[in-house]
C-alpha cells in the first residue's frame, strides 16, 4: 500500500505539492471514484487515473545515444550529465545509468529506475557482452587478437576477462566485446597493446542494440520486446 500522492510523484511527472493540488481538486480517481485525501493509501494493482488519464508507474527503461562531452553520473556540480538530456519528469523518477561510458565516449546508454535489474546488468556473474567500436592510432593484427582472446594484463596487474577483438579496415579500427567493465576497460586494454583508442562508441549491451536513427543525445523508451529480451537475458 502506497500513499496516493506518492503514487503520483513516483512517476516523476509531478511534484510533491502539484501532486496533493491535483488530489485536493478532485482530478484524481482510484478504481473509478474520485479521491480527494493525498495521505490516501492506495493498493499497488488499483487503477489511478488524472483527468480520466491512466498514471503509470512501473519502472523505466531508456535508451540514450550519448555524445561525447557529457559525464555519465547523475550529478555533476561542473559537468554536463546525461540526465540533463532528458525531460525533467525522467529526472525526478531518479533515473540512473546502467553503467558508464567515459565523457569522451559516445553510444548506447541504458537509462533505468530499475535497481535489481541494473544491479543484474552489471555483475560479472551474468556475463553480459558490451560491443564497442574503436579507432586507434596505430593498426590492430592477429596477435592483438590473440592477447584479447587470452585476457589481457593491465598496468597495475590486473587481468582482463577474454575479449573478443575483430579487425577492421586495415587494423586502424575495430569491434571489441568485453563482458566486464573496469574503469577506462577498453583504452586501457589496447593501450596495454601500444595501440591507443581515438575513439570510442558503445554500439551493444546485452540483447540492445544502438538505435541507428538516434542522433546523438537522442533518446527513446525501449520497446517491449526489448524490455523482455534484458530480462531474459
Ligand atoms: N571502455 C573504456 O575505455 N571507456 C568506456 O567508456 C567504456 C569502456
């Protein structure tokens, strides 16, 4: 049981006091009959409607293009955010992202209010594969491949789970798949092969793929079948 007016709030697209506004003018119905107590309890599976509108409140599931010069936390006092691309109601929700992309990286995003979904997303134990487009400066080979495969060692000691490297165009780009995500995973990675990253765009995470009519800073609600596809995954 949740308070009506915390229902409503809990979709972000009200605040607190427009919330109890909305309630007090008698605009707000549960199963039908118009309620005007804002501290009303009202059960998870009751239909509550604004103006005879259905409020949804379940969670959330974005796909943003990110473009470079944007920081992926939720607050940044000096930075422009991801967050700041969305509409206000979405930021209200407490939206987060699923992980990070460096301030330099462009590409998918997931965009979610779904906690223990996310926490899933991101523990190593799910093996989820992220998909990353590179350029460097210098030109990928077979043995950059072969040390992927086998998991390279950072600086520092630490070794990367195997990765799946493919060569592009004369070895000057390529796609990388990794299942984990350390900090700077992918620069540091081919760094370590004396072949710096240029540039870098996440193209996958898991079963979603970059819409290719997102522009960059673009955003969509993921579909159904997508929604369904990251929980079965
Ligand atoms: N690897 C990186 O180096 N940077 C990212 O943003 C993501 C993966």
């Amino acid at each position: 049981m949740e308070r009506l007016d915390k229902r409503l709030t809990g979709t972000g697209k009200w605040s607190r006091t427009e919330a109890k506004a909305l309630i007090r003018a008698g605009r707000v119905a549960v199963d039908g009959t118009v309620c005007r107590a804002p501290e009303q309890k009202t059960d998870e599976n009751a239909s509550v409607t604004v103006d005879g509108a259905p409020v949804e409140s379940g969670p959330v599931y974005l796909m943003l293009h990110k473009p470079a010069g944007v920081v992926s936390s939720t607050d940044d006092p000096r930075e422009t955010t991801v967050l700041s691309l969305l509409p206000e109601e979405y930021r209200r929700r407490g939206l987060f992202p699923v992980g990070r992309l460096d301030k330099d990286a462009e590409g998918l995003l997931l965009l979610t209010d779904d906690g223990p979904l996310a926490h899933r997303l991101l523990s190593p134990k799910y093996h989820v594969d992220k998909v990353y487009y590179v350029e460097v400066d210098g030109a990928l080979d077979e043995s950059d491949v072969s040390a992927l495969a086998e998991g390279v060692v950072l600086g520092g000691g630490t070794r990367c789970l195997p990765a799946r490297l493919e060569v592009l165009e004369g070895g000057r780009s390529a796609r990388v798949t990794i299942q984990e995500g350390k900090y700077h995973q992918v620069k540091r990675m081919l760094a370590s092969r004396g072949k710096p990253v240029t540039y870098l765009k996440r193209t996958a995470f898991g079963p979603l793929v970059l819409d290719p009519t997102l522009p960059k800073g673009g955003w969509r609600a993921l579909n159904l079948p997508e929604i369904q596809a990251l929980f079965r995954h």
